[in-house]
C-alpha cells in the first residue's frame, strides 16, 4: 500500500488486529526485515510498518533523511490510520528514529523497543567516514555500502552458520537507491545526542541486543537499560546486530513477552 505522507509517497503495509506496534527498519534495510515479526505478531497485534524514504519501495526524498523525518513519517501514518498510540520498535537507524519519535510524538507513544541501537550521537570521525561513504556510494552504487557495512551487520555466528542469510541480505542492499543510502548516511551523522532522554522515557521500554553486535554493542545496551527507569534488557545469543533476522526464534520470545 502507499500513502502521501509529507509531499512523499511512502510505501507500508498493515496487518492483523490489536494494540498497534509500529516498526522501523534498520539501515540500509526495508521493512522486509519484520516479516517473520508481522507474521508472528499480527495474530494478536496490528503490525505497521513502512520503508522509510529511499529504502524498499518508497523512493528518496529531497536532501538528508533525518530521525525526525522518519519520525513524522510513521506518526503521520498512524494518523492516516486512525491509531492514537502504538509501540514503537526500532532496529539501528529505526532505533535512532525511535528516540525521536519519543522526543516528538510522546502522546502517541504506548511503548518503546530499542534493538541494537545507541543513545550518543555519532563522533568527529564516525561522521566524516559517513560522508565519505556517502560520496563513494554515489560515484561507485550501493555495493560500496555492502562492502562497508555487511560484515559488520551481522555476528560471527551468522557469518559462519547462515550464508543464505549473508546472501539475503547482500541482495537487497544491492538492490537500493544509491541516493537513498547516502541520503540516510547524512541524516544518521546528523543525528542528535539522545542520551538526555533516555531518563524522560516513562512507558514501558525493552531493551535487546545480539551478543555479537559489533556496531553497538551489549555494553551500549546496558548503559540505556540503567537509564530508563523499569526497562527491560534481554541480549539474545548467537546474533549481531541484526537479532531479529539472525536468531529470530530468541528475539520473537523476548518481544513477545515484553507486548503479553
């Protein structure tokens, strides 16, 4: 399905029937990345999700793709679809957006999920290695961004144990707009610091992370989990930073207890 939102047509789907949870994907991914999750969910839940712009189906938009903007994007979404609150589950770039989303959109906010995510805004040199990605990106396409962030977007153990995963995964970064993904580089360099907010946070807040996660680790994890008062942290075995598609067995057991 598509919707206008924000002078963008954004592509999203919904399904099933309940408390709303609304899904973010992670950089430089899609909403693909929830199948199992909608599957498994829309049972007893309304899943929402959508491709943030310049990923999967929706198209970029015009200059960086900042958190805000996605943000505003599945706020306005959940306005186009009549949902007062939702959860708010986000992986990496849809973590950062998640904070934002809490920053912005606090009275639509029923719960929040971080997934392999971080609080602190990028440093001087994480920042100019984005954009320098960024330029390489436009000049040699987005298989400079496979090259950059697949190995690192996934845990050793997939790495060893779950080629076809690795394959996956490489196809549909492939696949991508260019634009699109130095677009969302600009935005994630720019990101604010949110670690001022994370003590703001009064809903009912889960915390995962892969073991294996190389680009914000467990001890990143843990020191959200000390700030949010009454949060729940659960680190899932055998997994990078991409938990759900790794070990989805083990991620859908800590979200599905974090909703019941």
């Amino acid at each position: 399905m598509r919707a206008t939102l924000g002078g963008s047509e954004i592509e999203y789907d919904v399904q099933g029937d309940g408390p709303t949870v609304l899904l973010l994907h992670a950089f430089p991914l899609g909403r693909f990345m929830w199948d199992a999750e909608a599957e498994a969910f829309s049972r007893r839940h309304r899943i929402v999700r959508f491709d943030a712009r310049g990923f999967g189906g929706t198209p970029p938009g015009d200059g960086p793709l900042t958190m805000d903007r996605i943000a505003d994007d599945g706020a306005a979404l959940l306005g186009l679809l009549g949902i007062e609150k939702a959860v708010v589950a986000g992986c990496s770039m849809g973590g950062y957006a998640a904070f934002a989303f809490a920053h912005r959109h606090p009275e639509r906010l029923d719960g929040l999920v971080l997934q392999d995510t971080r609080a602190g805004a990028d440093t001087d040199d994480a920042r100019a290695y984005r954009a320098s990605l960024a330029t390489k990106v436009l000049e040699e396409g987005a298989g400079a961004a496979v090259d950059a962030f697949l190995p690192r977007l996934v845990g050793e153990t997939t790495r060893r144990d779950n080629p076809t995963l690795v394959s996956r995964l490489r196809e549909r970064i492939l696949a991508t707009s260019p634009r699109g993904i130095a677009q969302a580089l600009a935005g994630l360099g720019a990101r604010p610091d949110s670690r001022d907010t994370l003590a703001t946070i009064r809903v009912p807040t889960l915390i995962v992370v892969g073991e294996e996660d190389v680009l914000t680790p467990p001890a990143e994890a843990e020191a959200m989990a000390e700030a949010i008062a009454g949060s729940r942290l659960e680190v899932i075995p055998s997994a990078g930073h991409l938990s759900n598609l790794e070990n989805p067995e083990a991620f859908a057991g800590a979200l599905g207890r974090f909703l019941s």
